[in-house]
C-alpha cells in the first residue's frame, strides 16, 4: 500500500514518514519549498495552490492513503482551497484520506469541544481551517478530519526551540499563563493518525493531549525536562494584549480516544522525563 504524506518535510509530516516507512509502507512525500533530510521516500513538490500539480502527483504515485499535514498558514490558496482539491482527486482515485486540522477552528467561548462542536474560527487561520473541513468532508465525505492542537516532541518543535531562546535571553516574548491548549506528542499524534486511517471510519476526529496547560505551564515543564531554569521564561496575560485569536480551547479527545490503541498522553505525562540528546 503506497502512503503519500502531503507536507512531508515539516515537523509533523517528518514523524509520519518514519512511523509509515517502519511499518515497512510504500512512502511518498511532498514539499512545497524543499524536501526533508530523509532518504527512505520518493520526494515530489507540490503546490496545492495549482490544480494540475495535485492531479499529476496523485495520478504518479497512485496512493491508497494520503494524509495531509501540510500548513500554508493563513493563505486561504493553499489552506482553504488546497486540500479540497486534494480530497476531490482523492475521492476520484479511491484513496483514502486524512486531513488534519486545528483547534484553531474554535473560538474558546466553550468550556470545551468535542467533535460534535460546529467551529467558529475568530482568525483568518482558523476561518481557512474550517472552510478545508468542510470542502474536504462534502466532496469526500469517506475522509477523516483530524483536528489537534500544540505539536511537541524532542526538542524540535517551535514551542520547544522558543522556550530554549527565552530561557536564554535570546528572543524577545513571553509566555501566557491563561492561553489553554492541549499539546500532544508528535510521535503520538503521528501514531493515531496512521491508526484512524487503517480503521472504518470517517468524519471529524479530536486528536490532542489528554492535560490542558497554559503556554506557561507547556514552558515551564519543558524547562524542567531540559535542565533550563524556568524562573527566566517572562510571563503576561493575553487577555491584556491585542493578539488575536481563542485565549482558551481545550479539546476533548476522549470519543476518538476510546477507538484508538494509540495513547494521547498528556503534557504532563511525556516532559515528566529528561530528554535523550542523541
């Protein structure tokens, strides 16, 4: 079975790449700038922005399970529009099809959201977010839509390399002790994902870590599996602050948790250890 990871050389793409090639899965990759440093795939670039690309690619690599964990930020082209271009070729190829998403489709004017809540995006990013949800269910409604929230692990995530250069004196920001998330653990996420896509099953699915914490709270356990000194990581409220955005989303993965084998651990859980520096 051929496997196409959309968006391959990001963070996310990358662990799915290693999990598929080590389930020993045929594995085929795109990138949208420059491929990633892994040797075990066939890289194509592909622009979601041009329906002739999506169509080639698809057409080339014949796969039976496309996961996309691509990011075009707020670039409704690429966000909005790309991946239901995907799923439409998708849906004519007969190949499975996972999409993942974000809790950014969420306004954080409910305690929490489970997979019934109907999004109501408060960003330019998350209105693209949801438009993709729902292009990519009605013209493939078999796809499953993953939705999550803050990606960690090993060191290589952007939550993780910005506590790092607070810590040490070397970016300018802070840390917000009432912005609420889910982090989850990209070889979790990356597990689940190829998981709910090997199961009968379709629809939107909550895909986030099992503990809600602040960005201060997710900074401070980073610091301590790290060896930093968390007392250096500067903290303020967003309630204070003009950024736009949810403040709080706590998403509710325990639905799609029962159908899983796949453990979402939560934050708490998986920084509870030190690091292995390789």
């Amino acid at each position: 079975m051929t496997t196409l990871i959309i968006g391959g050389s990001g963070f996310l793409g990358a662990e799915l790449i290693r999990q598929a090639a080590a389930a020993g899965l045929s594995t085929v990759a795109t990138y949208a700038t420059s491929p990633g440093d892994t040797a075990r795939v066939a890289w194509h670039h592909l622009d979601l922005r041009d329906p002739g690309q999506v169509d080639a690619v698809m057409a080339e690599v014949g796969p039976r399970l496309v996961v996309n964990a691509s990011s075009g930020g707020s670039d409704w082209a690429v966000t909005a529009q790309g991946p239901v271009r995907l799923a439409v070729a998708a849906a004519k190829c007969g190949s499975r099809l996972v999409h993942v998403s974000s809790d950014a489709v969420f306004s954080g004017s409910r305690d929490h959201y489970d997979e019934s809540c109907l999004p109501d995006p408060v960003t330019p990013y998350g209105a693209a977010k949801a438009a993709a949800e729902t292009g990519v269910l009605l013209v493939h409604p078999q796809a499953v839509v993953a939705r999550t929230s803050l990606i960690i692990g090993g060191g290589r995530s952007v939550h993780e390399r910005t506590v790092h250069e607070l810590a040490a004196g070397t970016r300018e920001g802070v840390l917000f002790t009432d912005d609420i998330r889910c982090p989850v653990h990209v070889t979790d996420l990356a597990a689940a994902i190829l998981e709910l896509a090997s199961h009968d099953t379709h629809g939107i699915h909550h895909l986030a870590g099992a503990d809600a914490l602040s960005r201060h709270e997710l900074g401070t356990l980073i610091a301590g599996r790290d060896g930093l000194d968390p007392s250096r990581l500067p903290t303020a409220l967003r309630a204070d602050g003009t950024l736009p955005g949810a403040i709080e989303v706590r998403l509710d993965s325990r639905a799609t948790q029962r159908k899983l084998r796949t453990t979402l651990r939560g934050a708490r859980q998986f920084l509870s250890r030190p690091r292995r520096v390789p």
